[in-house]
C-alpha cells in the first residue's frame, strides 16, 4: 500500500518546524520529564498538520466493480453488426447491477460509446468509428486507461479475431493484471475475392511491349471481369475464372506515351461481400519523346511554340488553365510544363498546389511565359505563383521609372447601387484601391466620384500615405443622375497643372452621360499629352461612346460585365501607363551567363518584355538593353523554373519566330528544365500494410561512395515525406515510411554529393488501393482472442450473457487522508494542553509514592518450615511503625514549598 502527496513540496515544512520546536523548548521550557513529555507531544502535532497539508492518499477498495464492454465495428463485421449488438445488449442486461459498466466503439480508432455507470443501457452503436483498420492494441490500452483507480476490474471484448498483437503487446497488457474476457463473432465474410498486386516493369521505352501481371486472391471459386486501366483508360477487359487461392493473370500492352503511366487492374465480381479491395495499381515509367504540356492564357497564344517545340521531337498537348491538372500525380505524366501568357487569377489555388509539388518535390520542370496577360500584367505581383517563379513582377523602385499622375475618375450614380449594381461600386472601389497599390511614391494620384456632378473624393496629391488614400476611397456613396462633362474638365483641370512625365484618365462609368461637351475636353487633353482610358461596366453603359472617346484620348477601352474583374482592369492599365512595365522598343538581348541556354552565335532583335526584376539565387542567363532580365531561371526544390519574359506569338519576337535556330532555341529551355531523363539505377516499391518500403538498386558499374540517398515521397493527399536510405546490400539502398493513407504515391530517390550537386536520379511510385483491413491475405494470428485471454488471466465466453457476470474486484479508489489527519492532530494539540496545564506531576508523583510506601511495609517471605498450621499458631501483636516518605515525596514537597514562597 503506497502513499501519495497531492502536495509533497509540504513536507520541506518538517525539518523547519521541528527545529522551531526544539528552540522554542531549550529557550522557555524547564528541564525535566516535562520539558521531554511536552516536545514530542508538539513534534507529533506538527507531523499530523504538515502530513496534512501534502495531501496524503491512500489506495482504498471502493467497493464498486468496474468493466468495460469493447465493441468490434472494424469492416469485417459489417455483416455481423446486428449481431454483435445483440450480443452486446444481453452482455449488458445480464451484469450485475452493483457493477459499473461501460463500452467502447473500436475500429482504426477508439471511442467511448456509454461512460462508466451503474446499470448501464445502450440498444444499439452511435459513434462513427473509422472501419478501415483493426486496433485492438489501442483500444485495450484505452480500457484499462479508463478503469478508475490503479486498474482494478475487467474488460470483455466482441469481435471476430480478425486482427493481431504482438509478443509485446501482449505482455504489456499481462502485466497490468487485468482479465480480458472475450467472446468471439464468427465472421460473416461470405464470398471475396481482392486484387492482391499488379506487376509492370519498372522502366519501358516508347514503342515497347510490355507484360502487365495482376495477381488476385479469392476464398471461393467464382466467374468474374477484370479490366486494366493504363491512367483513366480502360485498355483492356478479360472474363476470368477464380479458384480459391491465387489466380494470375497476364496482359500486354505496349508503351504509346512517354512519362509516368498508373496501371490499374479492377475485379468486378457477382456476388462479391467486399468492393473496397478489387483495386490496385502499379507504377511504370516510359521513357521516349518528352511529354509537353502547354497551358495557354488565350485561344491560339501557344501555336507558334508548339510548333516550333514538335519540330524539335517534342509531343505537346494544349489546354486552358480550367483544364490544368489540380493533382501532381497526374502532372508526372508530363516531362514539362508551360504557362504561357496566363493571368494568375486563371490557376486555382489547387491547380497551384499541384504545379508546386510537380517541380519541387517530383523535380520536373516550369517554363513561364509572357505576353500581355502576364508578369505584372497578368496579376503575378505578390501572388502565390510568383513565389515559385525566379523574378518579380515589382520594379516600382527602380529610380529611371517616369513620374506618374493618375486620375481615376469614378460614376457614383444610382445606378451603381441597384440590386445588380451594389457590385459595381464596390468593385470600383475596390478597383481604385488596386491601382492605388500600384504607384511609387515617385507618382501622383486623384480621385473624383460624379453624378450629376463632381466631387473631389482624393485631391491630386503624391501617393504618400497608401492606406489615407484608399480610406477615402471607401467613402465613396452612390446617388443621383449621371454627367460627363463636370468630372471631365475638373480632371483637365488638374491635370494640365500637375507637374509628372506621364499623365492619364481611367473613366469608368455604367451608363450615358445626361450631357454634353466632353469630346472637347479629351480633345484638348490628347494635346496636353493626357491619354484617357475608359472602362464600361453592365450592358446599360454607352460602349460606343466610351470606345470614341478612348480613341480620341489615345487611351483603351474595356468592356467589363457585370461580374468581371474590375480590379484587375484597373491595375493592369495602371502597369500600362506608369512606362515602368511594358518595354516596347528595339534591341538585342545581351548573354549574362553562358549555358546550354544562350550556347547560339548570336540572337535576333526582340522588339520587346515584360520588366521584372530577378530574384537572390537565380540565374539570368539573357538581360535587356537596360539590364533587364529576358531569360533567367532557378533550382526550384528539385526541379528548374524558368522564365521569358517576352512573348512567342510574334508580338515581340517575330524575329526570332523565323529564325533557323528558333525551334531549338525554345525547345531548349524546354529540355533545360526537364529532370534528368536518363535516370540511373532501379527504384521498386511496394506497400505491405500500412509500410511503404522502398529499394533503389545503382546502376552496374556505378559506386555511391561519398553520396547521400534520399527518397521524397509525395503522399495522395500532398504531403512531402523525406525518408533517408542506408545500404542494405552492396549498391542496394532501402528505406521505408508509413502509408495509412489510401491512393498514389509518388516517389523521387536522389543521390548527391558532399556539396548537395545532384549525382543521379530516379522516379517511382506506388499505389495504395485499399486498408489492410481488407486484406483477406493478411497474416491474422490463429486463435488471438483465446490467447488474450489465457495470457491476461480472462475467459473465453460462448454465451453473451455471461461476458460481463464474472465475479470482479473492487475497485482500488485513492482516498484522501487529510482530514483524519488533521482530527488526529487537533486531538494530539488539546493533549498537548493537558499536558502543560494539568498537575500530572503531582500525580504521577503521589503515585509512586504510594507504590514506594507499599513495597516497603510488605515482609519478606520466610523460608517455609515444618510448623504448626497457620490456624493453630497464636498471632503475634502488631508493632506500630513510624510512616517515613520516599526520596520523590520529599522533593515533590520541596518544590510545593518553593513556589509558595
């Protein structure tokens, strides 16, 4: 029996208290039996009280029974559900009533359906508890978790045995001392059959024939279909007959496509108890013409490239950013990908996700490419796809930019606020903001709302102070008609006045103008070198009039409908007209850095770009006149992004279109950022449960001495996983990591050296079709229950009704002492008084005086002689004696006589 301090830090108390006591007694207290008397009366009252204070506890029997009644709904008893809860409710219907009962819902994970209590009830299994897999061990471990005390009392288990525990679990659970009682389900798995592997070669060529080899695993015999799909595609379908046991069958294909190809082989099967393990895939790599993927912003952006790119044995495919793979997975069948003129807002967040994962993690490889829908145009500035690119959209500090003044001139009209209209304001607003965010401090900015008339919202002023000028901006209230005229010439006005290089009017209206006039106005700003661009929003807006005048201000025009980016427009024209971004001009571009890249005598005129401005750690391999970067790229985690920030549609390199070097020139920054497609060595990898194990064997000939080997696995649902490798056979390397998770997994092994330069590469994969839980192959132990419970001490129960009836300990309860502690300690106290107050001398004094005086005047007894019986001797007369007082007595006197002096 162990005692606990809830407070044990109390007792550094004892030590201090007793030597108080001890001073405290050798100052004021007279010598004595006293003196010894009185101190370990206090010593033992301070004990009782710090004792008190630590809190002691002591294990007690609660007298109360404890059990927990654990329920198996793993998938394996789907079928037998009902009948387990059946059993469930006789097991709990027949406990004893004084018991507290409770039961747990197990299958991957563990949860508490009914708490502990007396007399408890439950009809039937609420809680959702993942069925994918079988944890026995955890729930146990939770049971006897959950028993109050130090873990007395039982636990009965239902299930259908149809998991496994280790040596060492168990002898974990032996050890806690607690019986576990079981009563087995017969399982009411009926006719199965599981495509058990699919087996492809590692790594085919374009063009070759393959074997495809699907191994299936069946508890009875059986007629079935079993199709094999090579990605999405069904590519072949064979009628096949099952015999309990192994069954294998055989296809073969032939390699159309290069890349990463996912064979997948389906079993369909009448009668089938389980769908969730007629799947499984394998991975196989084709190696050929690279695969090229090209995402254009716009209709036909991407022809010129793709021709250029097949002339260079390239295979292309063309798609809109709507159609862009949001699974890395699907993307590895591709060697590269290119964006080309492509807004940023057209790439979903998980299309992103996906491209990221693509270059990073699987090492292929991006080309980005412009036109006038990207970089800074395009909404690349602090978006999440400039992150990953090798330059930014944003030279705003650049000290040649022109100076800048900019009047964004906004309707506020009724019409802005109606039902449809709430929008439109608010996307103007927001629309100014954006523009705003755009300027240097170097440029200047006005803003005026009109209806019938005008109002300076934000008078021209330097762009200072960003976050004053957008508040104003949103106090921008729509009401009244609609007038050109006044807003108009108070723009001229100011504008004429301003003192910048560059001077423009964005005019956005949703309607037509109550008056007129305004031609004149634009008229007289075109000669001032003011350029006007207007931007019509809803169908009501006057287009033609809008586009007239556009054209009269040498500006743009732009028709947004009612939900288009209004915002977007705004920062784009913004880009337009700040000089600071579009480079339209003559020249040729200048080799920063010789490559594969630049490795050309010489290169055509470009008639223009896109600015940007590289990034730390790139690499510009061609600059601009002004040193601008036009071809730059970067390791990008363990693969390459690259950018041109021209275009290769002709806009600006029609030059380099009719070029004789041009298709090699293009599809070389293709090649550039591919991975390494002569990967060497073999990569194989196979999940065995819940393990993905991993084995990369070096190319013959090859040595890994000095180099480091590492896996990245891209799980199925993105997750970057970094397993190290060891050499587990001479030039094999293994390693393992864990695979609960069902789908695809994509794998990279890489070897490289002392300084992180990549040696050489490899790509892989597996596939997870289904849990082990499915598994009808699974090593099962034979007879676990009835071992779990010989080892725990516990029955084996074939009658529901008896599970919970067996004779259960009380539970060991801590109890806590204090107070008994403390009563005892208050009584020790008053004693203490007692002992002080009270004449307990005196009396013990008088009392061994009077036992002195007795002994004294008791003879000795005579030795026993031959005489006449007692009742016949004659008696002798008494003899009187002086009474005399022991040597206690005497001082007892003394000291009275003492204190009445």
């Amino acid at each position: 029996m162990r005692i606990e301090f809830l407070r044990p830090w109390a007792l550094l108390l004892l030590p201090v208290c007793a030597a108080l006591v001890f001073w405290i007694d050798a100052r004021y207290a007279r010598r004595g039996i006293r003196r010894a008397v009185t101190a370990g009366a206090r010593l033992f009252v301070i004990l009782l009280t710090v004792l008190a204070l630590a809190g002691p506890s002591l294990p007690m029997a609660s007298g109360v029974a404890n059990a927990w009644l654990l329920m198996d709904v793993s998938d394996s008893m789907r079928e037998g559900r009902q009948a387990a809860e059946s059993a469930m409710r006789e097991a709990l219907a027949h406990a004893p009533q004084e018991q507290r009962t409770g039961v747990i819902a197990f299958g991957e994970n563990a949860m508490v359906e009914l708490p502990l209590s007396a007399g408890g009830a439950l009809s039937s299994l609420q809680s959702e508890v993942d069925g994918g897999d079988t944890d026995a061990n955890g729930a146990l471990q939770l049971a006897l978790a959950l028993l109050p005390g130090d873990g007395a009392g039982r636990v009965a288990l239902i299930s259908d045995g149809q998991f496994a525990l280790t040596d060492g679990q168990l002898a974990l659970l032996r050890a806690r001392g607690v019986p576990i009682d079981v009563y087995k389900m017969e399982s009411s798995l009926q006719r199965d059959a599981q495509v058990t592997r699919v087996d492809v070669p590692a790594r085919v060529y374009q063009g070759q024939s393959f074997r495809v080899t699907v191994e299936m695993e069946s508890n009875a015999d059986g007629r079935g279909t079993l199709v094999l799909y090579a990605g999405r595609e069904a590519v072949a379908t064979r009628e096949v007959t099952l015999r309990r046991g192994t069954n294998t069958y055989a296809f073969e294909d032939i390699a159309e496509t290069s890349g990463t190809v996912t064979y997948e082989a389906q079993l369909i099967l009448e009668g089938d108890s389980r769908t969730q393990n007629d799947r499984m895939g394998a991975y196989m790599t084709v190696l050929g013409a690279p695969n090229v993927l090209l995402v254009e912003g716009k209709s036909g952006e991407a022809a010129q490239l793709e021709e250029m790119l097949a002339a260079a044995g390239m295979r292309c495919e063309v798609v809109a950013p709507a159609y862009l793979a949001a699974s890395a997975e699907a993307l590895m069948a591709y060697d590269a990908i290119a964006l080309v003129n492509v807004n940023a807002s057209a790439i979903g967040e998980g299309q992103l996700a996906a491209l990221t994962s693509y270059v990073r993690t699987l090492g292929r490889g991006l080309c980005v490419f412009g036109g006038d829908d990207s970089f800074a145009l395009g909404g690349y500035r602090g978006s999440a796809l400039e992150e990953i690119l090798p330059v930014t959209a944003d030279v705003r500090n650049q000290a040649d930019l022109p100076s800048l003044a900019l009047l964004l001139v906004i309707d506020k009209s009724g019409s802005m606020a109606d039902d449809a209209g709430a929008t439109r304001l608010e996307m103007a607003k927001e629309a100014a903001c954006r523009a705003v965010e755009v300027l240097t401090e170097r440029d200047q900015v006005g803003v005026i709302a009109f209806d019938d008339a005008s109002k300076w919202v934000v008078e021209l002023q330097s762009v200072t102070d960003v976050a004053a000028i957008q508040s104003a901006i949103g106090t921008i209230r729509a009401g009244g008609g609609t007038s050109f005229y006044s807003p108009l010439r108070d723009a001229y006005s100011a504008l004429s006045r301003a003192e910048a290089q560059l001077k423009h009017i964005i005019f956005l209206t949703d309607g037509a103008s109550s008056d007129s006039g305004y031609e004149q106005i634009i008229a007289m700003m075109a000669e001032k070198g003011i350029t006007f661009t207007s931007v019509a929003i809803g169908d009501a807006a006057n287009q033609q009039l809008l586009r007239q005048l556009s054209s009269i201000g040498g500006g743009r025009f732009y028709a947004a409908g009612e939900y288009d980016n209004v915002p977007e427009i705004f920062a784009k024209e913004t880009y337009l007209v700040s000089g600071a971004y579009v480079q339209n001009r003559t020249f040729t571009p200048a080799v920063a850095e010789e490559s594969a890249l630049t490795d050309f005598a010489g290169f055509p005129p470009l008639s223009g770009y896109l600015a940007a401005k590289e990034k730390p750690l790139s690499t510009v391999a061609l600059v601009s006149d002004r040193d601008d970067p036009i071809l730059a790229w970067w390791q990008y985690g363990a693969g390459r992004v690259l950018c041109w920030t021209s275009d290769v549609r002709g806009g600006w390199t029609e030059a380099y279109l009719s070029w004789e070097e041009g298709a090699d020139f293009f599809a070389g920054q293709l090649s550039f950022v591919m991975s390494a497609r002569q990967a060497e060595g073999a990569l194989s990898a196979r999940i065995e449960g819940d393990t993905l194990r991993i084995s990369y064997a070096l190319p013959e000939g090859a040595s890994a001495e000095g180099l480091r080997t590492r896996a990245t696995v891209l799980s199925p649902q993105g997750e970057e996983i970094a397993a190290a490798l060891s050499e587990s056979a001479p030039g094999v390397f293994s390693g393992e990591i864990s695979s609960g998770s069902q789908g695809a997994y994509a794998i990279r092994v890489e070897q490289t050296d002392a300084s992180g330069t990549l040696v050489r590469a490899v790509e892989g994969g597996a596939v997870s079709a289904y849990s082990p839980e499915y598994d009808i192959t699974r090593p099962v132990q034979a007879r676990v229950l009835e071992r779990l419970a010989e080892e725990t001490g516990g029955r084996v129960v074939t009658d529901a009704a008896q599970l919970l009836d067996a004779p259960t300990s009380g539970a060991l309860e801590r109890r806590d002492i204090s107070d008994a502690l403390l009563f005892a300690a208050l009584l020790w106290f008053l004693a203490d008084i007692a002992l002080r107050k009270l004449p307990w001398e005196r009396a013990l004094a008088r009392a061994m005086a009077r036992r002195g005086a007795g002994a004294a005047a008791r003879p000795a007894k005579p030795a026993r002689e031959k005489t006449p019986s007692a009742r016949h001797r004659p008696k002798a007369p008494a003899q009187a004696s002086p009474p005399q007082e022991d040597t206690a007595a005497q001082l007892l006197k003394a000291r009275e006589n003492k204190r009445k002096l």
